[in-house]
C-alpha cells in the first residue's frame, strides 16, 4: 500500500496555493495506483512552484515515487536525488 508523503501535504497545508494543489491530487491518483497520471500532476505543481524549493522537493518525491512504481527505477533515483538537494535549501 502506498501513503501520501507528509512533507508535500504538511507544506500544502499552511499553504493553499495553485501548485500544492496539484501536487496533493498527484498524491490522490498516486493511491489510486494511477501513476502516470500521478507523475503528470506532480510535473505541473513543479511547473508552478518557482521560488519555492521545498514544494519543489515534494514534488520530486512524488514524481521519484511514480516513477518507481512503474518500474524506471534510474529515473526515479534522479528524481529522488532533485527532491534531496532542493530539501537542504
């Protein structure tokens, strides 16, 4: 079973912007078990999120994830490894 990452949602939370939407319906098709179209949605919150490293982040983690689950393990730990870097600004 797949969770919801807590980053994006806590972030999202305090924040109710256009990009963390995207990203939290990301994460809803992502417990569907809809990945592709998991990994789009988080591609347009990131599209959106400029400026803002740490929804960048989780948008990463959720295009990491989807990536993953459909079984392109290399891109994913390219994805991962964006998530990572933008945590630490």
């Amino acid at each position: 079973m797949l969770s919801l990452r807590a980053p994006s949602s806590a972030r999202c939370e305090s924040s109710r912007t256009i990009h963390c939407l995207w990203i939290e319906l990301g994460q809803v098709r992502q417990a569907e078990g809809n990945f592709v179209q998991a990994e789009n949605l988080a591609r347009k919150g990131l599209s959106l999120a400029t400026g803002d490293p740490r929804t960048q982040s989780s948008a990463w983690r959720l295009i990491a994830e989807a990536l993953r689950a459909r079984g392109r393990a290399p891109e994913a730990s390219e994805a991962e490894a964006r998530a990572n870097e933008l945590a630490t600004r």
